[in-house]
C-alpha cells in the first residue's frame, strides 16, 4: 500500500491525509548500538504539559497535522517513535479508552507504514493490544507504561502473549494524586527497590529479561530535589539495568531552575537545559532519552558517542584546534 486511506479516528474535521510512502519494517535490533538513542515525543492530547492542543481543533483531533508531526520526527533521526493520547502529567484526570485509541491509531499506522519504530505510551491494556494488532512484527512496538506499582495486572500478560518489548516505569499511584506518594528516605534505592517489584511482575508472566526496558520515572512521585537526586545517581541505574530509558524533557523541575523574577520558565523555553541532561544521560550510559526536540538533543548524543567512542588522544598530536 502506498497511499493511506481513511484510518480510525479520521472524519471531515480532520482533513484529508496525506500520501504516506510504504518503507521496510522498523525492528528494534536494527537500532544502533553505538550511541544512546533518542525518542521523539508524539503527544495526541488537548492538556499535555508542554505540547497539548497542537493537533486538535475544535475539540476534535486533526489526524492529518498529528502524523505530518510524528513522520517529521521521523525524518528529523528519531530512533524511536513514542505516541501517547493521554497526558500523564501530576494531576492530569483519566481519558477514555475509546478517545485515547482514537487520538492516537491513525498516526500509529501511518508511522509503521513509513517503517518507524514506535512505542505506544499508554497505561491501558486495550489501547496498547491494538497498536501491537497494527504493528508489522512485534519488534516493530514498545509498550511504555508509566503507571509503575498500579499497573493493570493485564499488562504484564499481554505484553508476554505477544512478545512485544515493555517500558517499566517507576511510579508509585496514578496521575491524579502521584505527587501525594513522594515520600522516601533513600530515594535511589526505594525506586530501584520498587521498579524490581514492578519488573518482578513481567518476568512471572512469562516476559524475558531482555525484553523489558526501565525508566526511573523522573518527575513520577517524586519532588524535583529528587528529581535530580536520581539524575545525579543515573549510574546506579544503568549498573541495574543493561537498557535505561530516561524522560526529562521540559519537565517542570527545569521550569523551577532556570525561573526568572516573573516566574516560572515556560516548557517550550528548556529545550537547551535538556540537551544539557541528555548529554549528561549518554554519558551515564543510558539506553534512551525521550524528548520533544529530536535534532539538538541527537547531536547531544552524537557528541558523546564520539568523545567516547573516538581515537584516543597522544602525545604526538598537534595541538591546534
């Protein structure tokens, strides 16, 4: 197929989709391995904290700007996709299953279609078994659950039955009232401690180890001094784990940091305090970092990589620079 025709979710406010080239399949092993990944943000939602409302009009999502938007990610390098319809920010409120697969499995199609790799960031086991159903081969997906301690019991079965990889998050209650559970007295080792928990319940369901990614949840019950407690013990967590995904961008512990006299720094203004972290994450050695701007924070990786990853210095190089 090379063209897309009418996919879920699309009606006549949505506009006509645009021709959506067929490419190979994503698969996750063809992903590089010299350098820390980078995933873009694909946010379907009307109250996402730093990009809600970009796709939807007149209450109704445009599917047709939503997909131009992931497949620009795409061009932009983004190893991996990350689609999510429902904002998962402190204090955001539930969305319905039924609007969260409708925001979100047009773009997920035509994404696969265009060979992305995409991660479906949802807590629903419904939502996430019908973007497997969509995807090419099970290698194609990731399922990125933040809910960590109440995820659905479903989730781990699902994810088991049809082989796709998971994102295990550190999270301690849903969104509505996580920031009432940051209560620790180590908070490195309760999170490690607790994300064990959490994996524990994939790997009795039949999971492999390899097949489940860890997130520390930054931002997820947690104050933003803890916040960067975790960020600051990275090395801890990549020791623990041989893939780590970690999520700051333009979260609102920056926001706090870079404040001025006025105020609170707006999330479209710390782009440049996250390739900051994300340079500082690659060379922790994490696994992934997921972000809304793709290009300055793949050259952040690049960067390391090279440091890393280059010819050693010697005595009998020129110094000119």
């Amino acid at each position: 197929m090379d063209t897309m025709g009418a996919m879920p979710g699309t009606g006549p406010n949505t506009g006509a989709l645009r021709v959506v080239r067929k490419a190979p399949p994503a698969h996750f092993d063809r992903l590089p391995t010299d350098r820390t990944l980078v995933m873009g943000v694909l946010n379907i939602t009307p109250d996402s904290f730093s990009d809600g409302g970009r796709f939807v009009e007149g209450g109704r999502v445009n599917h047709d700007l939503a997909v131009q938007a992931g497949l620009g990610l795409h061009r932009a390098g983004a190893d991996i996709i990350d689609v999510g319809g429902e904002s998962t920010r402190p204090g955001s409120t539930p969305t319905d299953p039924e609007d969260e697969r409708r925001r979100i499995l047009t773009a997920v199609q035509a994404l696969f279609t265009a060979g992305a790799l995409v991660s479906v960031d949802t807590r629903r086991p419904a939502t996430a078994e019908a973007a497997v159903a969509a995807a090419p081969n099970p290698d194609a997906v990731i399922v990125n659950d933040v809910s960590g301690l109440v995820t659905d019991p479903a989730m781990p079965e699902l994810v088991a039955r049809t082989g796709v990889r998971v994102i295990v998050t550190h999270n301690r209650d849903v969104p509505e009232t996580m920031q009432e559970r940051a209560e620790y007295d180590d908070v490195v080792a309760e999170v490690l401690q607790e994300l064990g928990q959490v994996r524990r319940r994939y790997l009795d369901a039949g999971v492999a180890e390899d097949r489940i990614i860890i997130d520390p949840g930054i931002g997820f019950a947690k104050t933003a001094e803890q916040s960067w407690t975790m960020l600051r013990n990275l090395h801890r967590f990549t020791a623990d784990a041989d893939r780590v995904l970690v999520g700051v961008s333009r979260k609102g512990f920056l926001g706090d940091l870079l404040a001025a006299p006025s105020g609170r720094r707006p999330a479209e203004g710390r782009d440049a305090a996250t390739v900051a972290l994300t340079a500082l994450a690659a060379q922790a050695g994490v696994w992934a970092v997921r972000v809304h701007d793709v290009e300055a924070n793949l050259d952040a990786v690049r960067v390391v990589a090279e440091v890393h990853g280059g010819p050693a210095s010697s005595d009998q190089r020129s110094g000119d620079a």
